[in-house]
C-alpha cells in the first residue's frame, strides 16, 4: 500500500537537468526552501491523460495557484530532461516547472515508483500531487490503488479546492487566428499583457473558414471565445477587457 508522506520532508535528490544547451543540478532545496510549492507527478511525459487533462489544468490555474500563496508548480515523472523539455514545448508549458526524475530517486522516496513493466514502461511513479512547504509535505492527494491509471483526486481543480474552496478561477479564453494576421497578434498582444492563458486555433487545411463559421457565425479573424462566450474581433475583445478590468490571469 501506498503510503500517505504527510508531515514529513521530500526527499533530498539532485536532479540532472538539461537548459539552454548546458547541464545543470537542481536540487531539492533549489525547489523547495522557504516556498510553498504545488507537485503533482505522473506515469510519463506524452501519455494521455497526463498531456490531456493532468498537466495542461495545472498550466490553466496557475495564476490562480499563485493569487494563494503558491510560489511554483512542479511536475515530476520518471523521464530524461530531453522528454520533459520537448513534452513542454509540445504542450507550450509557461507557467509550470516540468522536473525530470530520470533515475527515480525522487519518486522512490516518496515511496510512490511502481512497476508498470506490463506496459513496458519499467518503474514509473504513481499520480499524485502534494501541497509542500519549506520542503515539508502538508497535503497529498494519492490516486486509488486500482487497475489502469487512475485520475480522480490528483488534479489541479482538487488541489486549488484545498487551498481555497473560494479560490477564482480563470475563464477559459480560445481565439482563432491566421498567420500573419495584425489583428490576431493585437488580441494575442492584449490578452499577454493582463497575464491571461488562452488557446490559439489557427485555420490551416484541417481547420477552415467553414469551420470557423459554424462555430463563430462568422469568417474573419480574430474571433475570441471566453468562458465559452462570442466576444468577437480584436476590438470587441478591447471593449471586453475594458469593462471588466478583474478579468486576469
């Protein structure tokens, strides 16, 4: 059985990390010291659920993450740092620290490797995440111990829950564009200057103006949703913006 690390401190592991084409040791004090941190670890990089839902949701409340008192968010798998730094770039990861475990030393003790020889992963951590401060865990949030790969109480919306049930969360913000569009690098431009996380779909041959008009009813670009919402062009989102100066990321 898994055993819940409550109480005690992260284990004290050097990590090899690759960063501008140079070799680097991050330690567990580099990422743990005097912050309170948010870790949340995973089987590996580019498998489904972990590029899907576990580590993009942490991406999107990042900001929110940090209006309450979270210094950093970390995520930890058993992978080299080249796998971490191209599943980031694939993933177009800002807002969160992606640490490589190559040799799972972290994640062993932990106490959360395990064997996933059967799929031919070899030893890989267990999902979880932990509130930690000053290197010590306060919360953990352990997925059951059932077949398959659980993914019930690891994730982001769980964890900012803990921190604060009253904690607001960021809109969702998608945006159309085209390349070489001044209008879309306008509404891109505004949306980064207030720190607000979006998702761009550029029209390519998989995604045409026919489909931009049955979705937004309409064939120009930008068109930017919000919570789901038409704002519109790049001017309507101006106006948006605006109006509601507490919108942020």
């Amino acid at each position: 059985m898994l055993k819940n690390r409550e109480g005690e401190r992260v284990p004290n592991v050097t990590f090899k990390i690759r960063k501008d084409n140079q070799w680097m040791d991050v330690t567990t004090d580099d990422l743990f010291k005097g912050k309170t941190v948010v870790v949340f670890s995973l089987p590996g990089a580019f498998t489904p659920t972990c590029s899907s839902s576990h580590l993009p949701r942490y991406n999107e409340l990042a900001g929110a993450f940090k209006q309450n008192g979270v210094n950093d968010i970390l995520c930890v798998s058993v992978n080299d740092t080249f796998v971490m730094n191209e599943w980031a770039k694939n993933l177009n990861v800002e807002n969160i620290t992606l640490i490589p475990d190559g040799n799972g030393e972290f994640t062993e003790g932990m106490g959360m490797l395990v064997d996933k020889q059967n799929l031919g992963f070899g030893k890989r951590s267990w999902r979880y995440s932990m509130l930690v401060k000053d290197g010590v865990v306060e919360k953990m949030f352990i997925e059951p111990e059932v077949e398959g790969d659980p993914f019930e109480v690891s994730d982001a919306d769980t964890m900012l829950n803990y921190i604060n049930p009253s904690a607001t969360k960021p809109q969702f913000v998608s945006l159309f564009t085209k390349v070489g569009c001044p209008f879309c690098a306008r509404a891109k431009a505004s949306l980064k200057e207030r720190g607000i996380n979006f998702e761009e779909i550029v029209l390519s041959d998989d995604i045409t103006t026919r489909t931009l008009r049955a979705v937004a009813g309409a064939s120009t670009v930008p068109q930017v949703f919000i919570g789901g919402e038409l704002i519109g062009g790049s001017e309507a989102l101006q106006e948006y913006l605006e109006k509601h100066p507490e919108f942020a990321g």
